[in-house]
C-alpha cells in the first residue's frame, strides 16, 4: 500500500496535500481534537513491554541517519533500578541540505511529545531531555510552548499523570544546542546536554548502558519518534504496508518517510512519500522536475555525509538498501540535493570538504588532520593549481579515516571521506580536466 494519505503530516498540509498558507503550530486542544494522544492512551493500557515488541515487530528503523532497528535499541537497556533513566530526543538536525524534523516542530509539535510520552513508558524512562538545534531558536519557543501544554494537561508530571492512567511519570526538558554539527552525534549530544563541550564519547560502554550522567539512556531522532505514536495506534500491518522491503537480502525499509528535497528541482520541500520511491519519481512527481528543464546531473543521497549518486543513478530507490546498491555510505537523513548539468562537481566536493574541516571536532588525528588537508587539496583543484598527483592523495586520505577503517570515534569523519571519495570516483573526468599532469623527466642516462 503506497503512501496516498499523509501519516506523519496528517495535520501538516503539505505539499501535494494542502496549500501551505493553512500551516500552522497545532496546540494541544487541536491535536487532541483530531485524535493526538489517543495512542498514548493505548499504550498505556499495554505492558511496557508489549509496547517493545510492538516497536520491535514493526521493523522501525531510525530516521536520525544510521537506520538502526529502533525497538531492537529498547532492549539494550538493562533492568531499571532506583536511579533514572534517560530519553534523550535528537532535534540537533545540523547535517547540511536536511530539514525534514524543522517541519514536524514547526507544525506539530505534539505528534512527537507524544512519541516521547510513550516510548518513555514503553521503556521505563523517567526524565527526557529535547534536544533542539542551537539555530533553531523559533522552533525552541514552539517546542517549549508545546512541552509546557503537556505538563498543564498531565501528559509530563508527577506520579499519577499520563492523563491520570499511569502511575508512571515523565519529566521532559527542552535543552538548546551549541550550534555545530558534532553536537547532533548521540555522544556529543549527551556530553552536551552534561552542560559539557560536545566531544563524542569513545564506545563501548554504549549510551543505552552507561549515557547521560552515567545511566541507562534511550537516543532516538524526532521523526523515529513521531512514528511511534501511528504504529501503536493503528497498527503493525499497517505500518508494514508502506515502504519496501529489500531488495538485496537485508532487513526492510517500512513506513514512509520524510524526504527534505533541496537543489536544482522547481518545488524544493519537504515531501511524505514510501520508502524504496525512485529519486527520479521523487524529483518529477512531487518536485515538479528539474529546474529549468535541465538534465539530471547527480544527487547527495541524503545529507552531505552520505556521498553522492551519479547521471545514471536518477532511478535510485530511496530506501535503507541504497548504500549497498549505489555505491554510498546510506539513505542517510533521506534529504536529497539534486545538481543539474551545470553544477561544477569540484566546487561541490570542496564545498563540503570545506564543512567538515570546520565542524571536525579535533579529537582524532585523522579527521582533524584528514579534513583540513582535503579541503586544502580541493581548494587547490578548483583553482587549477592541483596536480594528477594530488587526486590520489585526496583518495588516499579519504580512504584512511573514518570508523571503517577504524581510526577515529565517531562517524563525522566516515561522512567526509565518503562525501570526497564518491565525488571523485563518479566524476572523475572533471577533476582530471582540472588538474596539471605530474611532468616525468625524460630519458636521464
Ligand atoms: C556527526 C554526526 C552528526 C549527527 N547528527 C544527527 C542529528 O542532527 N540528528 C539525529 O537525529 N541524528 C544525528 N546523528 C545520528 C545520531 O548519532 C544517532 O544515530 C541518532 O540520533 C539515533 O536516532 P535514531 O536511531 O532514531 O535514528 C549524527 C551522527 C553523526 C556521526
Ligand atoms: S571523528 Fe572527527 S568529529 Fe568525530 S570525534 Fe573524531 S575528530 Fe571529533
């Protein structure tokens, strides 16, 4: 079953389902109004852990970039004993080209707190902490506003709230970020949240054993959660009945998605579609087609980290297989930037080397190291300074930092070796076309 009415957006009117100057922030009364924490209400009369398994069984896959199982992360969390328990909620949405949780806060706000709400039930957390963009200071207020209609109406509160059906109570914090990308990296959120710099942590112990302030913590993104509330409500069969499953033997990619499209398409925005949707059905049905009427380039797959698709890529499906079958790192965020014929492929790989050299923390050698001097070599390309010699240097310095081969702790510097390496090899025509040829001496002796 396609995704022909909106799930996530039911009360977004977005594009194609609604003209835009209908939006608005849905408070508390009119989410309540158009069935919101109904689900809340089911869950609450399940086990926590039938609430688990539901999850589980669903197949929910983090919409945060890594595509982890979500239920399958519940149940790292040990036995509860007296101390807290933690729900850290990722807002930090800093990777470039992807603003797909902006338009859930912007809109509707409860969708998510009501994610938040029961996960916490489901997995026996008592304190969340909403972690927002640094640079989203308007969807903090909205955010803010949001969690404190929650409190009036006892969703968040003492004992005996959760509408008064629980027992079980849950306090929920808003905490602004520092504004850098790293910060949005589980560990640095929670080093973040500590009132610290936020430097990723070195894994193992993993957050859901030892997290924020040393206890049991629960990380999810905010369209994962948002997607909680609809499955207990309406169901598993019917959550499995959107999206794909996979085509190469793994494990499925269910739901739909909020797919965030920027670049050279007419209708850039943020778009509800199925998982496993072609990004050329994507950019002709939903974006009304390529700008200009220009021709298909490439494609970021979804956030700068996940490398790019090339021209004979445009039919790519959007789902969680998509590294494996294109030649990227993932489906990443699903928020795709389409180049046309005209983008200068060189300016666009040094335009995110650039990113990356300025948002590396500095932790680990091969990254801070890694990123600087790729962004210098790309730089030196662009200008027409660069050598044959240095393309394979740049290969060479992508190809050894990152968590794959092992030399640094967390996954900023896999994005940027990634981003630099597909560039590269499925454009490499134009950097060849940039780049002096290495003169050899001849014939000495
Ligand atoms: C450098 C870096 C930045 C990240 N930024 C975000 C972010 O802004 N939002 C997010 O949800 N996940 C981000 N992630 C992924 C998180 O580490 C984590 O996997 C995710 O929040 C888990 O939620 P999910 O399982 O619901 O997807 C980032 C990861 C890295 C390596
Ligand atoms: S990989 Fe880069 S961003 Fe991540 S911890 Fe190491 S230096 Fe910092």
């Amino acid at each position: 079953m396609p995704v022909t009415e909106p799930v996530l957006c039911k009360r977004i009117p977005t594009p194609p389902w609604g003209d835009p100057k209908d939006r608005h922030v849905v408070g508390y009364d009119e989410y309540v109004k158009t069935g919101g924490y109904q689900a809340l209400e089911k869950a609450l009369a399940m086990k926590p852990a039938a609430v688990v398994d539901l999850i589980k069984d669903s197949q929910l896959r983090g919409r945060g970039g890594a595509g982890f199982p979500c239920g399958l992360k519940w149940t790292f969390l040990p036995e509860p004993d007296d101390g807290r328990r933690y729900l850290a909620v990722n807002c930090d949405e800093a990777e470039p080209c992807t603003f797909k949780d902006r338009l859930l806060i912007d809109f509707d706000p409860h969708l998510v707190l009501e994610g938040i709400a029961i996960t916490c039930y489901a997995c026996g957390l008592d304190t969340a902490y909403f972690f927002i963009r640094g640079e989203y200071r308007k969807q903090a207020k909205i955010v803010q506003n949001a969690i404190d209609e929650a409190y009036q109406h006892g969703i968040f509160g003492n004992k005996g709230s959760m509408k008064g059906k629980s027992d079980f109570a849950v306090e929920c914090y808003m905490h602004l970020s520092a504004g850098a990308y790293i910060c949005g990296e589980e560990t640095g959120m929670l080093e973040c949240i500590e009132g610290k710099r936020g430097w990723p942590r070195i894994k193992p112990p993993f957050p859901a054993v030892k997290g924020l302030f040393g206890r049991p913590t629960i990380i999810n993104n905010v369209e994962t959660l948002a997607a909680v509330g609809p499955i207990v409500e309406y169901g598993i069969e019917w959550w499995t009945g959107m999206g794909c499953e996979s085509s190469v033997g793994g494990p499925p990619s269910y739901g739909p998605k909020l797919m965030g499209v920027s670049g050279h398409v007419n209708k850039p925005g943020v778009y509800e579609v199925d998982l496993g949707i072609p990004l050329s059905k994507l950019v002709n049905d939903y974006c009304g087609g390529m700008r200009g009427g220009k021709q298909f380039k490439g494609a970021i797959a979804g956030g700068v980290s996940m490398g790019v698709l090339g021209p004979d890529q445009f039919d790519a499906e959007m789902d969680f297989d998509i590294g494996r079958k294109y030649q990227v790192l993932g489906l990443g965020t699903a928020c795709p930037t389409i180049f046309d014929q005209d983008t200068d492929m060189v300016a666009v790989a040094r335009n995110i080397a650039r990113f990356f050299a300025h948002e590396s923390c500095g932790q680990c050698t091969p990254c801070r190291e890694g990123t600087t001097w790729t962004y210098k070599l790309l730089s030196r390309i662009e200008r027409g300074e660069g050598t044959s010699k240095d393309l394979d240097l740049l290969l060479e310095i992508a190809g050894s930092m990152g968590i794959m081969p092992g030399t640094t702790i967390c996954g900023l510097a896999d994005g940027a070796n990634w981003a630099v390496r597909t560039i590269i090899n499925k454009f490499r025509d134009e950097f060849e076309a940039r780049v002096k040829p290495v003169l050899v001496p001849l014939g000495v002796g």
